[in-house]
C-alpha cells in the first residue's frame, strides 16, 4: 500500500487527494478508510480547505468508486489534463467541499 496524499494545502485552499494501492491489497476498504482520514484532516481547523479534488485517468473505475464512496461529486472530464509515463491522458475530476452531504451521489461514467 502506497499512501494517500494530499497536495497544495494552503489554509483556506483548495488541494488534490491522490491514493493508489497495490492490487493485492484492494477489495478490503482499506483505501476508503484512509482517504476518508486525510479528507477530514483537509477540512479540520487544521487546513480549513475549501475544496479537495480528486482526479484519474479516464477509466480508473476503482479510483472513481473509491471517490464516489467518500462523498466527492463528479465534475466532469478533464480532456489530456492528466499525463504518466505513457503521455497524456483525458482524465476524471471530481470535487467535495466541507459542506457537502457525504453521501455517494450518482456518477454518470460509473455503473450503480
């Protein structure tokens, strides 16, 4: 498991959570458990943050569910906003704010 970051946390800002977790680790809630910690973190007295963002290639479905689950809204698509080592890549960008309802809302590029 690798850990879960939390990128450009100016207080009062906005910042972007990033998590990955090797395959064999997946499946157990882990994830969600820890990126919910780190969001609750990002808007404690703490960060005060305005905004946490969630972003990942087009088709990380786990990543999307994993989003999903802690109460980020779908924002929409980020075309070859997001690059690897293979390139360029259209991406997913999804929002929550501090006082959004935590629970998952529809998605519309995840099946329900």
């Amino acid at each position: 498991m690798h850990p879960v970051t939390l990128r450009g946390t100016s207080p009062g800002g906005a910042a972007e959570i990033g998590f990955w977790m090797d395959a064999a680790a997946r499946g157990n809630g882990y994830m969600g458990e820890a990126a919910r910690v780190v969001v609750d973190f990002g808007f404690s007295r703490s960060l005060s943050l305005a905004r946490i963002e969630w972003r990942a290639i087009v088709g990380n479905v786990a990543s999307a569910r994993t989003a999903r689950s802690l109460g980020f809204r779908y924002e929409g698509l980020v075309r070859r906003g997001l690059s690897d080592l293979r390139g360029r890549h259209d991406g997913w960008i999804a929002g929550i704010l501090p006082t959004d309802d935590l629970a998952p809302q529809p998605w519309p590029v995840l099946p329900d």
